[in-house]
C-alpha cells in the first residue's frame, strides 16, 4: 500500500469555524490532489499540486484552499466551513501526470459541519 | 466534457455468481480507465486498469475490458465470494488532464 495518511480521520465542526486537513505521504509522488466524496456524485477534485509550491484548482474549489510546503505534505483549508463541505475528503498521490500514472488513496476524513 | 455513468445499484448476488457491473464513459481524447473499489471504511483501492483500446485490466479475479468502440470498461468477475461486498467505482483520467474523473459507484453486497 502506498504511504499516505490523512488527519484527523473524523472531525465535527460548527458552521463558520476554519478546518485545516493534512495529507502526508512517504513515498516522495511530485503530485497530490485532494477529493471530496458525496453520494451520488463518486469523488470529485478539490485541488491538486503539482510541486512544492505549485498549486491548481479542481472542479469544486469554491470554499478551499490549498498549500503545500513540503514535499511530503498537502494541506487542505476550509476558511469558513459551511454545512455543505460535509463530506468525506480524500487524498492522493500519484508520481507522474495524468494518464501516464495512477492515483493511490488515503483512508480519507469524514467531516461534519454543524 | 468528460464522464463516466455506472449501473444503478445497489446489487445484490448470492455466492458464487456471476457479477457484471457496467460503465461507460465519454471522452474527448484516449483516456485511461481504471475501477476502485471501496471496502466499507476504507479508501479507495486500485483494483485494476487499461490504458488503450482492447486492452484487458485484471486482478484477484475481476476484468475489464477498454472497448472504444462502445466506450464500455465493465466490470466482470466469474465467482463472487462474501468478501467482494464493497462500493466500485469506475473512472477516467484523459490526456493531459490531471483530475480522475469517477461516476457515482456501485454497492455491490454478496450474501452466503
């Protein structure tokens, strides 16, 4: 299994309050992205990054930011979370772009805004 | 744009049975197709790939086939046991692209 965890694995919030989630790898992949899982809609892209520093928008990024310091870690912040990011947030991280490698998954969080 | 449209689910087979879980995709170029699955708790798992046409992905007795021409990857295994019980997820990354995209997932439960 790839080297990646998630924290915290659950957490329970109120509406308005920041959230930040962090994704470390030890497999040294150049791209992680974040996901969020809904039912009804599989998973959908947040954002991803590309390198240290290096940033992109998913789909969905309304609402989120990112920032990646190290290598090994990816952050994901709600600034304000609001009771429509309940959800399930995935990482995860591939060494190469796009169709030319895969994604491997983290055990993912379950957030809950109250 | 791009997407992927699974069976509904959820689907239910006795042991041993034969499990077809169908997806079909839209695509603008030559993606790659991959089914995830899902057990319950977990993240998800590459069960298996293929990254052009005709090509067959397999792993722990579940296949695919990528068939262009009906834009079809389903996913078939010959004998299911309890331990299949789990959500699949077919999904798509085109080239050039960076994000996968997934459909919705199937809830597959095997009963003894």
């Amino acid at each position: 299994d790839a080297g990646i965890t998630q924290s915290p694995r659950h957490k329970v919030t109120e509406t308005g309050t920041p959230v930040t989630l962090r994704c470390h790898q030890t497999e040294n992949h150049r791209y992680m992205y974040w996901y969020r899982q809904d039912p009804g809609h599989g998973l959908r892209l947040i954002h991803y990054s590309y390198g240290v520093k290096d940033t992109d928008k998913g789909e969905v990024s309304d609402g989120y930011s990112v920032s990646r310091s190290k290598t090994e870690d990816f952050l994901l912040t709600l600034e304000s979370a609001t009771s429509s990011q309940t959800s399930v947030y995935f990482c995860a991280i591939s060494e190469l772009a796009g169709a030319a490698d895969t994604q491997y998954f983290g055990p993912g969080t379950r957030l809950t805004v109250l | 744009g791009n997407s992927v449209t699974q069976m509904e689910g959820p689907v239910t087979l006795s042991e041993e049975a034969f499990l077809t879980i169908n997806c079909t995709y839209t695509a603008t170029g030559y993606p790659s197709l991959f089914w995830y699955v899902q057990y319950p708790g977990e993240g998800l798992q590459l069960l298996l790939k293929a990254t052009k046409a005709d090509d067959k992905g397999s792993n722990k007795g579940f296949e695919a086939t990528y068939r262009k021409e009906t834009t079809s990857f389903h996913l078939e295994k010959g004998s299911v046991q309890v331990s299949d019980s789990a959500v699949y997820f077919c999904a798509l990354i085109d080239q050039g692209a960076q994000k996968l995209v997934f459909g919705q997932g199937t809830r597959l439960t095997i009963n003894p």
